[in-house]
C-alpha cells in the first residue's frame, strides 16, 4: 500500500517534494530510485529463509529507503538505534538473520539510473518494521508493528490533526523513536512534506521559520528550550499545531502555551501502541491536571487492570519478538488512575523514568556501574527536574575512595548512552555522617542544590 503510492507519485509526480532530508530536497522520483535500487541489491544476496534484516545507518535518506525496499522485497526491518551498547545482548538468532551496514562504503547503492520498480503482495498482518523500546526489564524489548497497525495510527491521527498536502511537517526526533517514524508515515499516506533536521535547541525557531513549518512534534523538554527564545510565540503562533509526547507536561508549559494560545495537542502513547493513542488540545482544558491524558482516539479503549493502564486498539503491536501475540490488547507497565472520570498517568514502575521524553530504566544504569571493579555500591535513584521531568541520580561508594565523581562521569559516557548519563554524582566517600546509601529524596534536593549555586 505504501510503496504503490510512493511509486505512483514518482511517476506522475516526479519533480514533487517529498522530503526535504538534511537540508536536501527529495523528490519522489529520486525516493522511489533509491528504495528500488537498495531492494534490488537486497534480493541479490539474500535467499528466501532470510526474513529480518538488521538495518545499521546513520544516513537518514538510506534508512528510511531501506524501511521501504526491505517491505518491497518482503523481508522485515529491524531499525537499530544508533546507541547499541544497550542492545548487544539480545539474541540476535531471534531478531535478524542479516546485517547490512549501509553507511559502509561498500554497501550504498547508488541510484545512477532508475531501478525498475518492484511489486509485492503483503496482508495486513505482515510485520512492516521493528523498533525497539526500553522496558522495564533489563533488556530492551523488540516490538512488531504491523502494515495494519501503522496504517491504523495514521487515520487516527489524521481525524485529529486533519493532515493536509500543504501542511510542512517539521520532525527533530530520531529516527528510530515511532514519534519520529510515524511522522514519515503520515507524510507518505496524506502526501504533505516532511522536513527531517536534526535537533538544535539553539535554532529550532530559526528552523521553524526558515522552512516554513506548520506541523511540529516535539517532547517537553524541547518546548522547555522553546520557551527561552524571545521570539517564539509569533512564530508558533502561526503553527497549525504542535504535538507534545513522550512524557506528562508540567505546570509551567501548560501555563505557556494556554496563556499564549498556542494551539497544543498533548498526547499518550508509547512504541507499542505504534505511537499517541489519546490526547487532548490545551486550549479544551482550562485547569492544570498533572498526568491527565486525554480522552481515547477514536476506535481506541482504554481502562484500567491492576492499576496497570490496559489499551485495545488496531494500533497495538502485533507482539514482542519471540513473545505472545497480543490480539489487539495491550497491558502496560504505566500506572494510572481514575479521578474524577479522568485517566491519570502515574509513573512507569518502580525503575522507570521518563527523561527528556526518552524511556530510562534506572536498573540498567546500576547494573552497568556496579560491575566496574572499583565500586562497591551502586543506586540510581530518580528526581523531578523542571527542564527534563525526572533525571536519574547517581549515588556511589568507590573501593577505598579512589573513584572519583569525574571518572565515574566518564566511565558512565562510554558504557551508557548519553541521555542515560546520570544528571547529578553523588559519592558517598565524601560524605560525612552518612554509613550507608539508604539516602531520602530532602537530602538529594539539597545536595543538587548546593551544587548549583
């Protein structure tokens, strides 16, 4: 379904924009080029048991022709983040029988002259990608989403936010977040233009301007750095929406862009549900409710079981990989509760923060410091933070004091992904008084407090 459409835009809109990627304009005849000649070249070395192909590239133009072509040629996607310290334990022999490094020289197809097009059958159960996500056990979780329930995300965001061919959709989230994905995906079925920058909180109104945006997706810590540019309410004021994700918004934004009028759509969802799957425009709420969802899209049920929030939907995955078909029910590790006929996110488990609007397993962070040979305690521990939501703080007690808060920083760099890096160190070596790390959430407060100042 989707290739026929990129395929029959290449054709009788050859010239049209479909994309304009990294400060280059794309055309649909130069998209549809490069997808067919990337499946060629899969179909060439791949035999017919070869189903999962682990795509490695940083080049956002190749990545998302390869999304397509592996579709063209039958064959499953699985779209690694560019982080990979955290995924090296999966079983690999459960999740991809090829590897196509395409940011390898010798592995880019060059879209010289154009491929013949080529023609595939898929039901809608097909798995069309998958993505992983961080759940709240200690490895990350391969998530198969389905023809079905991409397309079914897409319809239900088009009755909210009326997708039209005008619209120039601004996308700074990385490409192997579904925030970001499904973004792609919206523009190739209601054929508007996706602009893909890479995120720069710096020029981000610039960009807003420059490519005359009317569409944005962002996480509350973007509309955090937003809100610091002295000419940012013209400019979004002008936007048709902006669509906030990924985690709850706090007070101050919600008092932003209320008293702005700027026209705000908070959602809730998560790679499993193949992204939002309720939400609710700012300017429809009069009153601050901190974790308020939203009200369900349309076709979408969502209630309660144990507390745990219980979503039914077409757009829910097909299934964790190696796991249980999920027939449409998905029951979450979000804790939520009724108030006052309104759904309200808790939290994501004991060991589980939202950063950022980035998914953190606090466990994995100890995990991974406790093996070093010179420590010889380890605690991760949340804190609400303004400008991020909640951030992860280090507590640490070193073999006979010889660790320090700047080694210990710098060992967290190399073995952990950057938004994973604890925000704040805490050795308890210096710490007079204290014999253990059972420390309270008013301790932590002060101490980051005098570091601040």
């Amino acid at each position: 379904m989707i290739n026929d459409i990129i395929y029959k835009r290449s054709v009788d809109s050859k010239n049209r924009i479909f994309a304009t990627i990294d400060d280059k304009n794309i055309s649909y005849k130069l998209f549809n080029d490069t997808i067919n000649s990337i499946a060629l070249t899969i179909k060439s070395r791949l035999s017919e048991e070869n189903k999962r192909i682990k795509i490695n590239c940083e080049d956002n133009l190749l990545l998302l022709s390869s999304i397509i072509a592996c579709n063209r040629t039958g064959m499953i996607p699985i779209i690694f983040p560019h982080h990979k310290a955290l995924i090296k334990d999966i079983d690999y022999d459960a999740i991809a029988t090829f590897d196509i490094e395409l940011n390898d020289n010798n592995c880019i197809i060059q879209a010289k002259k154009q491929a013949n097009n080529i023609k595939y059958e898929y039901r809608n159960d097909d798995i069309q990608c998958i993505l992983f996500t961080t759940g709240t056990s200690l490895k990350p979780k391969a998530v198969e989403l389905s023809f079905m329930n991409i397309f079914s995300s897409v319809k239900l965001w088009s009755k909210i936010l009326n997708f039209s061919k005008h619209d120039r959709y601004l996308n700074v989230l990385p490409l192997h977040h579904i925030s970001s994905l499904s973004i792609f995906f919206r523009a190739i079925y209601y054929d508007f233009t996706m602009v893909l920058k890479k995120y720069n909180k710096t020029n981000i109104i610039k960009m807003i301007e420059t490519y005359k945006i009317n569409s944005i997706s962002v996480v509350p810590k973007i509309v955090q750095d937003i809100m610091i540019h002295k000419n940012a309410i013209p400019a979004l004021k002008k936007m048709k929406y902006l669509l906030i994700g990924g985690d709850s918004i706090n007070k101050d934004i919600y008092i932003y862009l209320f008293k702005n009028k700027i026209n705000s759509y908070i959602t809730y969802g998560m790679t499993e549900t193949s992204s939002g799957i309720s939400g609710y425009w700012i300017a429809k709420q009069p009153n601050y409710l901190s974790g308020y969802i939203g009200l369900p899209h349309q076709n979408v049920m969502i209630s309660l079981n144990n507390r745990k929030i219980k979503i039914c939907s077409k757009t829910v995955m097909q299934g964790y990989v190696g796991g249980d078909r999920t027939n449409e029910n998905f029951i979450s590790k979000d804790f939520g509760i009724i108030k006052n006929n309104n759904l309200i996110f808790l939290g994501r488990g004991d060991n589980f923060i939202i950063s950022g609007g980035e998914n953190i397993n606090l466990k994995i962070i100890e995990n991974i410091i406790s093996d070093h040979s010179k420590i010889s305690q380890a605690i991760v521990v949340k804190f609400n933070d303004l400008h991020w939501g909640e951030i992860p703080v280090l507590i640490f007690k070193s073999i006979n004091g010889k660790f320090s808060i700047n080694e210990v920083r710098e060992y967290c760099r190399k073995k952990l992904p950057s938004y994973m890096v604890p925000k704040y160190f805490v050795n308890m070596n210096i710490m007079p008084g204290l014999e253990t790390i059972n420390i309270n959430n008013k301790f932590i407060e002060n101490y980051i407090k005098s570091l601040n100042k």
